[in-house]
C-alpha cells in the first residue's frame, strides 16, 4: 500500500532496484548506490560467468566499475526499511475496538454507554 507524499517517497527508497522487493541486508558501492547484499553478489557472479573477458565489478545503475570488492553495510537504509515495514503493518491494520466518547466525569467506552442505557430502560419497565 503506497502513501502520499514523504511516506510514499520512504517506500521507494526501501526498494533494491535489481529485486524490485525490500531491501535485505543492504549495503552501499562505492558511488553510492545500494543493493541487497545477495542481489549485488549474484549481478557480479552472473557478469563474471557470462565470459565478457575479466572480472568486472560495476554497479548495475550507473556502470561505475570497480577495482575490488567493497561492500559496506548501509545501516541507515536498513533502519529505513524497517521504519517502512512498520508503516505498511500500520496502515493496513484494522481499528479493533469501539472509538472512546468523553463524557461528564471521565472516559467511558461507548460500549458501556450503551449497556447503561439498556438497564435504564429495563429499569423503567417496572
């Protein structure tokens, strides 16, 4: 479920652009883009295998190439994707209990508002 505004754009950025799903184990290249740690892997196996002469590590975005390896954790992405998830579970959460009313002399529940109003009118039957 997409938001508006600066949630949506949270939820975008909490996506791996090679897995098109949330971000797992994330980590950062050196130009700064960021991969699911599996994803970046696979991507450099896969170019490696395919036989285009050597070893090439570069990033699937903007094709920067690399010397060697260097992946670092992105701890804040990380911390984004949660927040994220937690949005998602929150929106689609359903209210389960009654709204509260204010009444004279506290809070009480709609539900006992209305089981009062019941034994009232019983009451009154008499």
């Amino acid at each position: 479920m997409e938001g508006k505004g600066l949630v949506a754009e949270l939820q975008r950025a909490a996506i791996c652009p090679v897995c098109r799903g949330h971000f797992k184990d994330p980590v950062i290249l050196d130009c700064d883009h960021s991969y699911c740690r599996a994803c970046i892997t696979r991507y450099w196996e896969e170019a490696a295998a395919s036989g285009k002469g050597p070893r090439v590590l570069s990033c699937p975005q903007c094709k920067a190439v690399f010397e060697r390896k260097n992946l670092r954790t992105n701890v804040k992405l990380a911390v984004e994707v949660k927040i994220t998830q937690h949005l998602n579970a929150k929106t689609a959460e359903v209210p389960l209990a009654p709204k509260i009313r204010r009444r004279r002399g506290g809070w009480i529940p709609a539900t006992s508002i209305q089981q009062k109003k019941q034994d009232i009118r019983e009451v009154c039957r008499c």
